[in-house]
C-alpha cells in the first residue's frame, strides 16, 4: 500500500474518537500514554476558533486557544504532534 507521506493512515491504528465534555487535553495525553495511535478532540466550531486569541502557555507547556470571554476553547500541546 502507497500512502502520501502527507495523508494519516488508520490501517491497524489504536484509535481514540472520545464522546461530548471527553476529548480534553488531559484524556487525550492518558489515552496517547496508554497506547492509542491517534486522538481526537472534541468538535470544534469553526466561528468560536477564529474569534480567538493563540496564547502559549509557558506553565503548562500548551497553546491555548482562548475565547473573547478569557475562556479556553481549544488546549493542545507538543506531545499531540
């Protein structure tokens, strides 16, 4: 099988596709240590993404994604590479 080296392969993968309030940084980094392949974050809808602000956080070693209202919409972080 020739993949794109730029497409995501899903042939024998561990994945995690969490439920609503399920996919947040934190669950997402226990299901990556305990051997999933790939993870998803909850939906995110594309107008509360462009109204934000990108704020790396230097305690935590994250990028958030942070809402008009100081509200993180979005947290990500290195290890989700």
């Amino acid at each position: 099988m020739i993949l794109n080296s730029l497409s995501l392969c899903y042939h024998n993968k561990l994945i995690l596709a969490p439920m609503v309030r399920v996919g947040t940084l934190p669950m997402r980094l226990l299901a990556l240590d305990y051997g999933a392949d790939i993870v998803y974050c909850e939906e995110l809808i594309d107008l509360k993404m462009i109204q934000c602000k990108r704020v790396v956080n230097e305690v935590l070693s994250t990028v958030d994604f942070v809402a008009p209202d100081d509200r993180v919409v979005f947290r990500t972080c290195e290890r989700e590479q």
